[in-house]
C-alpha cells in the first residue's frame, strides 16, 4: 500500500507532540487500550474524549467505550459512583475497544478498585497517589493501602501525586485550591499524551473555545495539560514513551472523522431529509441513552429542521405521526421503555401506513434496567410488541459509523413502502466512536418520494375519486397524500379499513385480506442480500449476529482464524424482513452460532423462521463482548463439527 | 411543502387562519358532507353539533383541502369520517399529540381536533394540558356527554360523585373535572363552553374559536340519550334555563333569569363571585365581563360558579379570549433565525465538522 495518512493541522500551526520530541526511550506498538477512571465528577469522558480526538486527528483508527454511572453525581469516592472511558487505538484496523487495558489511569482509590480485575498482569497503572487517603481507602474497602501492600507488584505502578502537581502549576492563577483542583484530569491528559506522542494543539483549542467566557480557567487547563506533558517528559519514573503510527493501511483514501453513533444517526437523519426533499420533524422525551439525537438536531434548525420536545414518549411518536399526515420525513426517538410506550401509536402507523422513523437505542433492561450500559433485548420487542398482526421493519447498524448509513437506509424503506421503521441501535453505538470517512454528497441515495396529486379512480358513475388504499402493485405501497392537496381529501384512522376505498369496513374476508396484505408488503420489502465472510471456503460452522455486536464478533473470528481455525461469518443489517439468501447462507453450514446481548432473541427468530439449530452464546453484563471470550465460546460450540 | 406557499391567499380578519388558503368558490353546507353514511344513535347530541360545524364551515372560506379534523377514540371522534375535509381517526387520548405535530409543521392548515369527557380528560388529559399551555394553532372541541358512551355506559371523569353506573352500582367515588376550570389552569388562551343544542350559540363559540390564533378550547354539553339522557335538561328547558344559564358576553354585565334580576358580583370580603338579585341599589356593582382579562383569575371564578350536581349557574359562552405568542408561529421563527444567523444548512460542511484528516490512496 501505498496510502498515507496526513495530520489535519492546517499547515501553519505546530503540532506540539511533534516538536517536543520526547528525549527518552521510544517504543513502537501496534496497538494500545488505555482506560481512564475516576469519580464521576473527575471529567473522564472529557479525558476520553480529547485523547480520542488527539488520536483520529493522528490516523490511527480507534475504538472507544465509555462507561458512566445512571446517576448524574453520586457520591464521591464511592464505587458506583465510577466513570471511565476506555480507548483501543492501533496502526492498523481494529474492531472494539479492546478486551483489557494496558494502561489504567485511576484518579482514586474507588477507580482503581473498580478497573484493576480487568487488567492483564504488566498493564502500567498510574495512580493520583493524593487522593489514597485512609478514608477514602476505607470507603471502598481497602484496610491497607493497595499501594504499599503489594497487591499490585503484577503491574507497573506509576504512583503520581496528580492533584499537588496540579495544583504546583496553577498556583500562579488566581484560582482557589479546590478550583485549580478541578484541572487534574487535564494533568492526567498532557501526560498519557506524553506517554503516546499524541498532537496536543487540538486540544489546547478546545479548552480556550470551551472556556472562551472565561480566559482564565482555559489558560489554567491549558497549563495543567502542558504541566502533565512536561512531567512525563522530565521526571524518571516514566522512562519509555510510545509510539503507535498511523493505520496507514486500514483506511481507504477519503476525508475522515471521529464520530459517534448518535452524533452519525443525527447526520443521517438530517441527511435523509434534505436526500427526500422533506422537512425533518423529530418528537421526542427525554431518555438515556437517546437524548444526544434531540439535542444534536435541536442544533440544526437552518436544514429546516423542526424538533418537539414532547410532554411524555407518547406525545412524541404522535406529533411525528402528525407530522408524516402533514407530509414531514417524521422520527422519533428514545430507548426501550419508550418503545413500550409508543407500541400504540406504531400500530396507528402500520395501520395508517404512513412514513415513520422509530429510533430505539437500546439499553439494559426490562424496565428501568441499566440506563447507561448497553444490551440488545429489545429486538423482539421491535419485531412483535404491539397489539394485532403489526409488522414493521427492522434496520439495525453494525458500527458507530454505521448509525449514518442506516438511518439513510430506514428512511428509504419508510418512504418508499409508507410503513414505520425501527432502526435498532444501542448504548454502546450511540456513545462509541471511530473514525468515519465523510461521504461525498454525490453517493447519498436519492430519497424523493412522489406525493399523491389526482384522483386514482374512476367510480362506476364517471367521476373520479381517491382511494387512499389503493396500491402500487411493485411494493404495495398506498399513496401519500398530504393535506392542502385539492380533490384528496380523505380520512384515515386504526379502525380497519376495506381494501382500496379506505372506509371503515368491519367485513370479515376484507380484514383477513388486509391484514395478509400488510404482512405482505413488509415481506416484500427489497433488502440486500447477506454477504457471508468465508475465505477459503472450508468453514462448517457460520456465527450470525446482528447490530453492535459485529465488531467484537469479527474480531473474534480473526482470532479464530489466527490461530488456524476455519469459521464462517455473516452480520445482519436487516432483521425485518430478512435478507431473501439468508435461508439458503444457513443452510450451507453444519452449525450456526449466534452471539447476543440478550438471552437469544435472533436466534430464536432464526430457528422459528429456519428450522436450523441455531445456537445462542449470550451475555447480558451490560457491556460489549470480549473478543478473546467470544473466540473461545464460539470454538466451543463449533467444537465437535 | 412545509410552509405556507400562498400568501396572497391571507385571509383578512382571522389571524388564526391568516396563513391558509381561501377556497376558490363559494361554498355550502353540503360541501363539508361525506359520503359516508352517520352512525350515531338516533337522537344523540353529536348529530346537531355536526350539523353545525358543516353549517358554520362555509364561512370560514377556507380551502376545504387546507381543513383538517383529527380525533381520538369514542363516540364524538367518529367525527372526522363525516366531514368532507382531510381527517384522521387516531387512538384514544392522542389526538391533541398527533394534531400538535401535524399544526406545528402545517401552518397552511386549519386543524380542528374532536375529543370527549373520558378521550380528553381521562387517557388524554396530558396531551390536552400540555397543547393549552404550549398554545399550539389548534381548535379543540370537547364534547361533554358526562358518561362513556362507546362502551355502555361507564362513568367518566365530568360525572357527578356519587354517579350510578355498571361500573359504579354503589356510586362514583371521585370527584368530576370541571373542564373550563382546567383549561384556565392549563394556561389556555381560549376558553368557551356551548350547549350542542343551541345553534345559535355554538355557530358563534365556533366563530370565535376559529378565529382565535392558539389553542382554541370548546366545552360542547353534549347529551347522550342512552346512556345519560337529559344530563343537561336544565339548561336546555325554557323555564329552568332562565335560572340556570349564565350568557357571557364581553363588555357586558354579566345577568340572567327572569327579566335578568339576578347579576354576578365580586364578594368584596373573598374576592369570590357569587349571584345576587339585582336592584337598583347593586345595579352597578354587577360585574362585566371581560374576556380579554390579562389574568384567568375572574375567567376561573366564573367557571366555579356552577354547582356541578344541579348545573344551576351554568356560564356559557367564552370566558376567556386572550393572545399570547402561538407556538408553531415561534418554531418557524426559530428556523428562519437560524438561517439567518448561520446560513442555510450546508450538509457537506455539517457532515465535516471542525476535525478532519485525509487518506490518499
């Protein structure tokens, strides 16, 4: 290859990693998985984060996983009240945000308690040695320091005094102790930047643009940043930093970002707009983890986007539901218990047929569940929770990036086949993120639609009439006719209607009709095909999965390829209606493994709709796969093949 | 498609309605018939109220395509099937959601929403609440039968205590909503109450309703013969109506009964309403109505003036009419604001953000 990755600095300005070059022993690595813990009022998704735009904005290709408490403070130095963000980057293409961490830094004593069993023996662990005090050791449970007690001697312990460091290099501002306290993460920051000679001007910026009301405070970030980097580089405990290059290779040529799921699904909703020509009304409440996509389009208001924030989830389908009889591209979002409670009005839609965007991020649940953490439970709920035969659509992305192209995708299938559309992502897409190459507006499909204009029939006296149940015989669409159009005015509603007039109709062989008809046009919904990864085509046993999970499971299937095995792969993008070849891609196999966040919902749709035995391995933590757990699983069960 | 297209097609006089085409040509009562044949029990209220809505239509002269009624579930919100206009027959309590999103991104359209004591008050009574206090372009009608009529007879949440029913032989245990009342609380623009079978009165409630930009609220006595007949007979009846139905009329002083000898005076030791005989030594102290008032204090002190068992000091008519910003008017200034402080949206330059690099292959 031949590719090559250049930094986005605008060619004037000085890359200070790269100027500053570390005198101390570098190594090379191909790959680093670093966690950041601390109280959650420590700013360690800000730390994440940053790190993270340091490391896309270098080319190396990523992977993120934050991981934070439901409640927005709990107690300080307790252990729920831990938040960490967990970064995998790498000099080639990497799939997850890493089984284990090489490197944890842990702000207190609850941080390293909480993140230590996840370490392998040798990670480095750099500690804020001032916040060990015995009572906040005792908080959580250590009688003695695990600092002294040798507890730890399986890692390389850094212990650092953050908060005096921090607090030593502030002393200049005019800043009370405990605000100059608050920078210590951007200490923490400069000095893992050190560590792995991350670009620092970018984050330089965005501290004076976030603090840009208060000069002093970004000055104050800016200097316990630079004072973290200066430590690394002169104090001798930190003898070796590290170098991870660019994954020149894993990118093909294009303009990239960082970008998470919510914030891809925002821009693909928007982008599906402007693609269809509609106007964009989201209503929407409130709710973890979705709530990211209301405030990102509430942001757009110059694409002609409307957002309403509703009284409760109910009011906020039914506004877009409106919205879509008015002739808007109509969403809604929210998570799970949100979905539960729109379960009506998506029927209204399915009765209606009417466009309608459906975007559940899913979370732990039944119930309140896990707000903040991640599960795939609700695809069931998707596919069958409502009342009467209601079939609606299923789109689920695979990747953060991914969140983009299927809410392009969802769109499609709702405007062209008027029917609601679940798009199914979840906790971990939604607040993951890896670089995205920008797509050139010349590639996004062409969404307009064709609203109905003139009557569609002729009735047996001669005069013309609209039927709005009369349909398109390829996709079994009935017309789309909006308000304000003149000789259209018609009546929908979610009392049964006979076939093509639209009336009320409550005969018995009209309703079996419409209800087979319904079926049949979500059955018909064209899809692409599943595309099957089986390199030499030896491979006896398949693993299927679907929405979040494709990146632990392929980078389980490379392990197990690695290490000689032969497995097949396929990841399902639609899980309503089904790919047409997915029946004929099981069959080929002896076995089928199908790995979930749940306790076997696919599984269960493909053996009910397949006849296969289709094997569930399943996890319900909270939290993505493990790759090196799943290899294992997945070579258990494909074993005795 | 969003906006309006048209505005030479303003029509003078209805701010509510400024931005909805007018109909070409004349038109009639029979324009705003369907084709679909009324299923109503013989003999029920709803028959009159529509009868007078697709009597009043024509004088809007608006595009009929532009005119849409949206309903919940129940006796009442069979409605839109019967009116010749755009319509949507939606799920029980929802209709003020869903009309929400359909007036806040139509505001070429006229949206009428007919709801019910039990679709409005009961499963409904969030998304009413919350359409009053938003002040969204709607116009809402209640019809007010005091019982649910769709599934036998159950009392609902305008029954009085103590209401005999199938689901309550012993008596109903909770006390009735007073739905003027709750609409004044709900921070309302409009409120006005009207009997189904005064024509008169409810034409000119619906007048003002429709002109009123913001959420108009209508209370419409409706009577159910099967199920609660006659719940309203004593304000309908000549000689008990005299006694019972207070006309408010704005700028006037408020007075009914025979020879209009009784007034409403404020109670100067409560600041309460109460009714008095009038005499020429009280004549002055009768208050007038003021339904432009800047508070709904005295708008809610009217509407507790009706003793919810016997109905006796019944106000009907508009007890409040006042403007305040309309909530789909700011929503399309938020967009226009936005383009102009930012531009109109440039997709490409969204998509790239601040923080790009670049492959080359």
């Amino acid at each position: 290859m031949t590719s090559q990755v250049s930094s986005p600095t605008t060619p004037d300005r000085p890359v200070l990693g790269e100027q500053r070059k570390p005198a101390k022993e570098t190594r090379k690595l191909d790959r680093v998985v670093i966690r950041f813990a601390g109280d959650s009022g420590d700013g360690m998704q800000l730390t994440g984060d940053r790190f993270t735009s340091e490391t896309a904005s270098f080319g190396n290709d990523l992977s993120t996983l934050p991981n934070f408490p439901a409640e927005i403070r709990a107690p300080a130095g307790t252990l729920p009240g831990v938040s960490s963000f967990q970064l995998h980057f790498a000099d080639h293409d990497i799939l997850t945000p890493g089984d284990a961490p090489n490197v944890l830094v842990a702000m207190n004593p609850a941080a390293l308690k909480a993140n230590i069993g996840d370490l392998p023996r040798g990670a480095e662990v750099i500690v804020n040695t001032d916040e060990f005090t015995s009572r906040a050791m005792g908080k959580v449970g250590y009688a003695a320091s695990p600092l002294e007690d040798g507890s730890l001697s399986a890692y390389a312990v850094h212990p650092v005094p953050l908060t005096t460091l921090t607090v030593e290099a502030l002393k200049e501002f005019p800043l009370t102790r405990k605000e100059a306290e608050r920078s210590k993460n951007m200490f923490a920051l400069g000095l893992l930047s050190w560590m792995y000679h991350r670009p620092t001007e970018g984050t330089e910026d965005f501290l004076r643009k976030k603090f840009a009301k208060k000069p002093e405070l970004a000055e104050a970030n800016v200097a316990a940043f630079r004072a973290g980097w200066n430590f690394g580089e002169t104090t001798e405990d930190f003898a070796v930093s590290y170098e991870v290059a660019p994954a020149e290779a894993a990118f093909p040529a294009g303009t990239y970002r960082n970008i998470s799921g919510n914030l891809a699904l925002s821009y693909g909703l928007v982008t599906a707009s402007r693609q269809a020509d509609l106007p964009l009304f989201l209503g929407s409440y409130p709710i973890t983890p979705a709530s990211d996509i209301l405030h990102e389009l509430s942001r757009h208001k110059n694409f002609g986007v409307r957002t309403f924030q509703a009284e409760d989830e109910i009011a906020g389908i039914g506004a877009a539901l409106g919205a879509a009889f008015g002739g808007s591209l109509a969403v809604t979002t929210t998570s799970g218990p949100g979905v539960a409670l729109k379960s009506e009005t998506i029927g209204l839609a399915v009765s209606m047929e009417l466009p309608l965007l459906v975007v559940d991020i899913q979370r732990g649940g039944p119930s309140t569940g896990l707000p903040t953490k991640t599960e795939q439970a609700d695809l069931l709920q998707a596919m069958y929770g409502r009342n009467g035969e209601a079939p609606v659509p299923i789109v689920a992305p695979c990747t953060p990036g991914d969140c983009f192209g299927a809410a392009l995708e969802a769109a499609r299938i709702a405007l062209t086949y008027r029917t609601p559309v679940l798009l199914l992502s979840d906790g971990y897409l939604a607040n993951g993120s890896e670089p995205w190459r920008v797509p050139e507006l010349d590639e996004l499909p062409d969404l307009r639609v064709q609203f109905a204009t003139t009557p569609n029939h002729v009735a047996e006296d001669g005069t013309e009439e609209f039927w709005p149940y009369l349909r398109e015989p390829e996709t079994l669409a009935r017309p789309w006719a909006v308000p304000g159009t003149p000789g259209l005015e018609h009546r929908i509603g979610g009392i049964e209607k006979q076939d093509g007039t639209g009336h009320i109709s409550y005969d018995p062989a009209n309703h079996d009709l419409m209800v087979r008809t319904r079926q049949a046009k979500i059955d018909g919904i064209e899809v692409p095909d599943v595309v099957v990864d089986d390199p030499d085509g030896q491979a006896r046993t398949l693993v299927i999965g679907w929405g979040s999970t494709y990146g632990p499971i392929t980078a389980a299937v490379r392990r197990i390829r690695g290490a000689g095995g032969a497995v097949a792969q396929a990841h399902l993008r639609h899980l309503n209606p089904f790919p047409r070849n997915l029946g004929e891609v099981l069959g080929r196999y002896q076995k089928v493994v199908v790995p979930e966040m749940n306790l076997g919902q696919l599984a269960h749709l493909l053996r009910a709709r397949y006849l296969v035995d289709a094997r569930s391995h399943t996890q319900v933590t909270g939290l993505p796969f493990k790759a090196e757990q799943l290899a294992a699983a997945i070579q258990e069960e494909s074993a005795d093949v | 498609m969003s906006e309006a297209p048209a505005v030479e097609h303003r029509t003078p006089g209805l701010p509510a309605l400024s931005l909805v085409p007018k109909a070409e040509a004349k038109q009639s009562m029979k324009d705003f018939k369907s084709d679909q044949e009324v299923r109503w029990c013989p003999g029920c209220g709803d028959y009159a109220i529509l009868a007078a809505v697709q009597g009043f239509m024509p004088e809007l002269g608006l595009a009929r395509e532009n005119i849409v009624f949206v309903s919940g579930i129940g006796c009442s919100s069979r409605f839109p099937y019967y009116m010749n206009t755009y319509g949507m027959h939606s799920i029980h309590g929802r209709a003020p959601a869903i009309a929400t999103g359909l007036a806040a991104s139509r505001r070429d359209l006229s949206v009428w929403v007919v709801t019910g004591d039990g679709d409005a008050l009961s499963i409904g009574g969030n998304h009413l609440i919350h359409s009053l206090r938003r002040n969204v372009n709607l116009k809402i009608l209640l019809f007010n039968n005091r019982i649910y009529g769709l599934t036998k007879g159950q009392y609902s949440p305008t029954s009085e205590l103590g209401k005999i029913t199938k689901s309550t032989p012993m008596g109903s245990l909770d006390a009735p909503f007073n739905p003027v009342s709750l609409a004044l609380g709900a921070e309302a623009s409009f409120v006005a109450r009207t009997v189904d079978s005064d024509r008169k009165h409810l034409t000119s409630v619906l007048r003002a309703a429709a002109a009123h930009p913001g959420t108009a609220f209508v209370e419409i006595y409706q009577n159910c013969n099967i199920f609660n007949d006659g719940a309203f007979e004593v304000l309908k009846d000549r000689t008990s109506a005299e006694n019972a139905v207070i006309r408010l009329e704005h700028g006037e002083r408020i007075r009914f009964g025979a020879d209009n000898a009784k007034g409403v005076v404020r109670d100067r030791a409560t600041g309460d309403l109460r009714v008095v005989d009038v005499d020429a030594s009280n004549e002055d102290e009768v208050l007038v109505h003021d339904a432009h008032a800047a508070t709904p204090t005295t708008a809610f002190a009217l509407s507790r003036l009706a003793d919810p068992d016997t109905l006796h000091h019944t106000p009907i008519g508009v007890f409040r009419s006042v403007e305040r910003p309309v909530y789909d008017a700011l929503m399309s200034e938020q967009l226009e604001q936005a383009v102009e402080q930012h531009g109109k949206g440039d997709l490409a330059a969204m998509l790239a953000g601040n923080d790009t690099w670049t492959v080359v292959g």
